[in-house]
C-alpha cells in the first residue's frame, strides 16, 4: 500500500448547481464529497489542477488517499469521479472513508508481465489481447495492492488466462471468484495465433510438394 497521494480540501458551503459552477469557473476547484467510515457525508472542494495531476496516474484510484480538510486528514478511497465528456475538466468526485479494520472493494490495475518474450507470440507469431485491464478485490486497508500481476512468458497461441490462474497476494479476495459460477473462467488475456499460420501453412506445404509430382506426370507424357 502506497502512502504518495495527498490532497489539500476545503470544507464546502455552498450548495447546487450554481455553486459548483462558480467553484469550477472562479476559483478552478471542483466540488467532491467525502462518505462512509460511520461519520456524517462531508461535502468539500479541492485544486482542480491538484486533482487533475493526481489522476494521470493509474494507482491513484487503486491505493489509499490522504485528504488534509483543515486541520484533519480523511484516510479514503475514490469510488467515483465524472468528467466533462467533451472537454478535459473534472467536475465532481466521491470518496469513501476507510478504516483499519474493515475491508474495502477496489478495482486494482493488472500489469502484464514478459509480453514481448510470451511463447505464443515470439515462438508462434501469435498477438496479445488483454480483456481484463483491472479486477475488483476486496481486502484490508493495509493489504490493499498498486496492482496485479499476470505473467505472459509461457502462454502459447491459442491459450488464455483465466481470471482463477491469477495470483492474489495473501489478504486480497477477488470479487468475482467468490461469487463462484463461471466467473472463475472470464478470459484475462489471450494470445490469438497468427493468420496463416498452423494448419494453413501445413497445407501450402502440401500443396507445394504435389506440384513437381503433376509436373514430373507431364514430361513423362510428352516423352510417350
């Protein structure tokens, strides 16, 4: 768990839409608030520029962020943030309080590991596709991981990963595993084999190998 994100906020006043306007227009802060942890909804604003830095980095929706509101510090996770769907502004983000001893549900990041040395695409020509780019777990604040790791060295083509051959750390649940059925089989990453390859190239081979026959067929009837 990583301790590197913290924020500056400020208790907010001023309610509705107008407001928020103004807070993103005026003083180019956007409007959040801060739930859970068995306290009361804390409505607050933040530095849209703080906020916009922060989110460029992927484990920043992943690991446990300090907000410093005054002279006290919120231990949170972010469970949402709407952007401008045209334009790059952040308009509004929710926060979730954590604590110690109770468990949080995060979607964590998958790093894949060995694709350019994958068996299935240096040794077969194969290609990488990942259908899986987080997973949601559950897990104690101080389990909480940056991200998950799948390694692609020894996957051939035509082979997938299922989300049951991940490793999880010790303390960290995956959500859709223990909801059991077939989640256990969702595909995490697939290595397609290439086009052309296999049996097509088997049977150009073939093909190839027939064509003196029908040749050598031919002289032996001009001889005649």
């Amino acid at each position: 768990m990583s301790d590197a994100f913290e924020l500056e906020a400020k208790v907010r006043t001023d309610q509705g839409k107008g407001a928020s306007r103004r807070l993103r227009r005026l003083s180019n802060e956007i409007p959040a608030i801060i739930y859970g942890g068995n306290k009361e909804p804390l409505s607050i604003t933040l530095s849209h520029d703080d906020m916009s830095h922060a989110v460029e980095n992927e484990a920043f929706f992943a690991q446990i962020i300090t907000l410093k509101v005054g002279k006290k510090s919120e231990q949170v996770i972010i469970k949402a943030l709407q952007r401008h769907p045209s334009k790059p502004f952040l308009l509004h983000a929710d926060f979730q309080r954590v604590l110690a001893d109770e468990e949080i549900t995060v979607n964590v990041p998958v790093h894949f590991l060995n694709e350019d040395k994958c068996k299935g695409v240096k040794l077969e020509g194969g290609m990488i596709s990942r259908t899986l780019t987080e997973i949601e777990i559950s897990c104690l604040p101080k389990n909480l991981p940056e991200f998950l790791e799948v390694d692609m060295l020894d996957v051939g083509a035509g082979e997938n990963v299922h989300l049951s051959d991940v490793k999880f750390p010790d303390g960290v649940t995956c959500v859709a595993l223990s909801h059991g059925g077939d989640d256990s089989n969702l595909v995490v990453a697939s290595v397609h084999a290439a086009k052309g390859g296999g049996d097509d190239q088997e049977a150009a081979a073939a093909d190839e190998g027939e064509a003196p026959a029908a040749g050598e067929a031919e002289d032996q009837s001009d001889e005649d």
